[in-house]
C-alpha cells in the first residue's frame, strides 16, 4: 500500500527532476539567456549567452544585466526596464548594438519577460548582426546603380534634401551654409551604343564614373564626405558639393571633370572619345529648393549643348530670356508634334487626409533630338505666341483622356483617378475647345468629371465673353475648372463667385513659406495666415484647394491641419511615365503626413 509519505516524496523526486531538466535545458540551449532578479542582477547565464559575448558564464553572474546589454543609453528604454523588473510592464524589446571584447560590434535584439513562477525576469539575447548587413547591403543596391557602382537618383535626390534641410547649415559652427551643383550628360554617347552596342556602353558609363568620382576626391571632397558623385539615368551624371564656398570652387570642379571627360577612353580594344556639356549652379542653401536647384542646372546644362557642347555654363537668371535658344526652339515646334518627340508625364495629386492618389497632373515634355528632355517652360510660352500650342494642347488633352480611360480600365475596383490638363488662354480664343473636350471625351469614353482643365490665374481673371462662355458650357458639361497658381495674378476675389470654377491650385510660394528651420520659428507667419484663410474662402464657395510644390513632410501636415484638400509635389512624386502612376493607383496612403 502506497502511503500519502511515499507520494510526496515522488512528487517532490519528479520536481526536482523536472527543475535539473529545466535547467539542464537553460544551459544547452542555442538561445543566449541570463536569469536577472528584481534588483537586476543576474543570477544565472547561459553558455550561449558566455559565448555571444565572449566571456564566461560564471564570470556573468551578479554583474548588472542593464550594464551588459546597454540598456541604459535611452532614457525611455531605461524607464521599460525599470517596469519590467517591478513587474508593472510584462515585455521589454529593443535593439542594441554591443562591443565585443575582440573590439568588433554586433547588433543584438534584447528581450526580457516573467520566469513563469517566479519573481525573476529572463533575459535573451539574439544576434540579429547578419539580418542588419543584409538589409545594410540590400539598401546599397536600391540606392546604386549597378553598372557604375555610383549613387543613383534615388540615393542622390535623398541626400540633396538632407543638403537643404535648414538642420545642415542654420546652426552649424564653421560652414558656409551654401550649396554646389555640377549636372551633365554626354556628348556622343548615343553614337557610341548605337554602334558599339550597350555592352561596350555601360562599359564606357562605368569609367566616366571612375574619373568623375578621382576629380570630386582630387580636390579633397572625400576627406569631410562633403560630395556626392550620382548617375541620374541614362548618360546624365550630378556632382553634389555640400557646404561649398563659392562659384569659383564649382567652376574649377566642371574644369576638372570636362578635362578628364575629354581623354579618350580605351574600351574593348576601342578608343573612343566622348565630352561632357555640364551645367553649374552654386548659392546659398537656404534661398533654394531641390526643385529649383535641379531647373536651374537643367538650365545651365541647355545652355551647354545649345552653345556648341563640351563645355560648362554657369547659371545666369538673366540668360532665362537669352532669344537665341527661344528661335532655335521655335522653328522646331511644329515638326515636333508630327514627328511624335512629345510625351506627357504625370504627377499625382495626393488627398492629404487620406494619402490616396486622387488625381494626376499631365506634364507635357519634349524629347528634342538635340536639346534633350525639355519641360514645359522652355517651350510653352513660344508655342503660345506662334499659335501652335492650339495644336499641341488638343494633343496633349487626346493623350491626357486616353492615358485616364486606360488606368480606369485598368483597375476596375479603385476610385478612377481625374486627370488634370493645363490649358493656354489661346486656346480659348483660338479653337473650338468645348467641341475639341466633347469630341475626345466621346472618342475616349472617360466622364467629364475625370477631367480638370487648369488655367493660370491671370487668364481665368480675365474672361469674359468667349471666354466666359467657353468655361460655363465645360463646367456645365461636367467638366471641373481649376485656377493654377492662384495668388500670383490680379488675385480678384469678386471673379471667383462668378466663374465656373470648381478648385484652386495654390501657387508653391505660399508653400514654400512653412518650411522651418531647426530651433527656429516659421520665416513667413504670414503665408500660413493667407493660405488658411484662401482654404476657408474656398470651402465657403464650394471649391475645392490644392496645394502645389509641397516637398516636405512639415508642410505636408500643416497644410492638412490648414484644411487644404491635396497637395502636389516632390515629397510625394516627381512626374513619371503612365506605368508608374499605374502602380501608385489604389496605394494607401502613398505617404501619409501626420498631425502637426
């Protein structure tokens, strides 16, 4: 007969079995663990975690658990421990990056949490070294391009927003809060792929690069890190010069790089010669954005080719009017559009309570055979004094539907987005635009409330007449009406109860006046006052407001506090080809600003 002594005493036998088994388990397991008691001492550690840390396992105990595993760097990391160790808080995890004693670092993740039973706390600890490299590497290879190794426009477009932030110059002791840009392309580089193939091509890109990057290092930029050498796309390079210290350090950087560009280069048994046109700015960080610094090179680099090519332009504000390239453009315009060089892109118009892509903004570019890729300013204008652009507009608006009927197919379960066209005042007066929108409209079978026609202010503030007439039957259509830049014109307010219009588009000056800089306060109260007060007016009559050039997360929010209803600009996108806004339709949200 089995007495009640004989079952405590086998109780007791399979506790202690099942303790040595415990611990027997604790000490051979892969996971490195240490027992810390409520005063954070370690009571017991493991041989993994000994080895992890290349020590010994007796040698851990009673030493600090916060000290051994870095938990008192961060204050609020240091205040979970605390909880955890009181019992008021159950888990505690972070990553930490550790010192080995060999002097090599490895990046840990700590978990603590309760021993079941007990009032100790265990703590583990992973080595997530091999997972950080990976994602380390993987990022390089987003951020590169694989066939010069360099940054690419991504990484590159990144960095020069981290240049302008007020951060890098405002308060930094000993720089000279200006920033530097030499941009280029290739002359002769099509011609090299065209005969050579694209082989012998990425070959000839990979040693541009290598020269490129042993002038922005000769002239001692590697040493504070202070450059940037990028391939853009395509033959198109930027050298990026943070901090630098005037005109006459960028001029002789171009000189540099036009100098080494221009020896020929021995590729595969070939040599082949190639130059650079490269268009150069440098000002003052602060009076800049990453959207007018890439116009002005742009610019610059038009200047380059248009005066001979292999060679670099300074920027000059004054040469925007220069009449010679406006003739060269101008006989070219018409033959353009028969020979099909134009294309649009697109530019989301993002909702900024939800971050949903709502619309896009068409954006003609001409691909000239001998400027290259040209933007709507350098050419619009001209078309609009020798009549073209009644031509190329009815083009723009056929491709523009097309483009917006085909998404719509596309994606039968997400809300179509509207697309928006801009339209010249002449087009107006010259052409039969209701009946060219009712045509296309019919032809494409996308609603009139997918389209939204944008006039500037001033043109808007002017109708009457034709005009007026022109813009009611569209907005009686169905058709939305926008104002594009308002703020810069007559700014009448009086027009604005009686045209047919349906959405401002404010002009990005008001935008570009909440931006902050670091301990400092807002430089213009007075553009957040104006555009609070236009979004009021606005949702009083019924219009909706969309914000142009919005290119930080900052203003992004305090426009949406604001009440703006979509924002436009670089922080959400730049304009790309029709597939890539394809991939954009049905993202929630695309970039969702938070509360300011």
């Amino acid at each position: 007969m089995v007495t009640e002594s004989d079952r405590l005493s086998a109780v007791t036998s399979r506790g202690a079995a099942e303790l040595r088994d415990y611990r027997a388990a604790f000490h051979a397991a892969h996971l490195a663990m240490a027992v810390v008691d409520r005063d954070g001492y370690i009571v017991a550690a493991n041989l993994a975690l000994a080895q992890l840390l290349g020590s010994e396992a007796s040698s851990l105990v009673e030493q600090r658990a916060a000290d051994l595993v870095d938990l008192t760097a961060e204050a609020r990391t240091w205040s979970a421990y605390q909880e955890v160790l009181r019992g008021r808080q159950a888990r505690l995890r972070c990553t930490r990056r550790l010192k080995h004693p060999d002097g090599h670092s490895l990046w840990t993740e700590v978990s603590l949490g309760p021993v079941p039973g007990s009032r100790d706390v265990l703590l583990s600890v992973t080595d997530i070294s091999d997972q950080r490299d990976l994602q380390a590497r993987l990022r390089h290879l987003q951020m590169h391009d694989p066939v010069t190794r360099l940054p690419n426009r991504t990484l590159f477009f990144e960095r020069l927003s981290a240049a302008l932030d007020a951060s890098c110059y405002g308060n930094g002791h000993g720089t000279s809060g200006r920033i530097g840009l030499c941009y280029l392309d290739l002359d002769g580089f099509k011609a090299v792929n065209d005969t050579l193939g694209h082989r012998t091509g990425d070959r000839l890109l990979a040693a541009v690069a290598a020269r490129l990057t042993t002038c922005a290092d000769g002239y001692g930029y590697g040493r504070t890190g202070g450059h940037l050498v990028a391939r853009l796309g395509g033959d198109e390079f930027a050298l990026l010069v943070e901090d630098s210290t005037g005109t006459e350090q960028l001029a002789d950087l171009a000189q540099c790089v036009l100098n080494a560009v221009q020896e020929p280069f021995d590729i595969a048994g070939q040599r082949l010669s190639v130059s650079a046109s490269i268009g150069v700015v440098e000002r003052t960080a602060a009076d800049t954005t990453a959207t007018e610094l890439m116009q002005a090179a742009d610019t610059t680099l038009y200047w380059a080719k248009a005066d001979g090519k292999a060679r670099w332009t300074l920027f000059d504000p004054e040469r925007n009017a220069h009449r010679m390239t406006r003739q060269a453009l101008s006989s070219s315009l018409r033959p353009a559009l028969e020979r099909g060089e134009f294309e649009l892109a697109y530019q989301p118009l993002v909702h900024l309570e939800s971050g949903a892509v709502r619309g896009v903004e068409a954006l003609i570019r001409w691909n000239h055979p001998q400027f290259g890729t040209l933007t709507p300013n350098r050419f619009i204008g001209i078309a609009e004094e020798d009549g073209s652009i009644v031509q190329l507009g009815r083009w723009v608006l056929g491709t523009a539907c097309r483009q917006a009927r085909r998404w719509q197919l596309d994606h039968p379960d997400e809300a179509p987005v509207f697309v928006s066209v801009n339209v010249a005042v002449r087009q107006v007066w010259d052409s039969d635009l209701v009946g060219d929108v009712a045509e296309i409209l019919a032809d494409t079978g996308l609603a009139p409330q997918l389209l939204q026609l944008e006039l500037t202010e001033s043109a808007v503030m002017g109708s009457a007449g034709r005009p007026l007439q022109a813009l009611q039957a569209l907005s009686d259509m169905g058709v939305r009406i926008a104002i594009d830049d308002f703020g810069t014109g007559y700014s009448n307010l009086a027009y604005l109860s009686r045209l047919p219009v349906s959405v401002l588009k404010l002009d990005g000056s008001f935008v570009h006046g909440f931006r902050y800089e670091e301990g400092g306060g807002h430089p213009n109260p007075a553009d957040e006052t104006i555009v609070e007060a236009l979004v009021q007016l606005a949702h009083r009559l019924g219009l909706t407001v969309t914000a142009e050039c919005v290119e930080t997360v900052g203003q992004a929010a305090r426009l949406r506090r604001v009440g703006c209803d979509t924002g436009q600009g670089w922080l959400y996108s730049p304009a790309v080809a029709p597939d890539l806004i394809a991939g954009m339709i049905g993202m929630v949200p695309l970039l969702r600003t938070p509360a300011s």
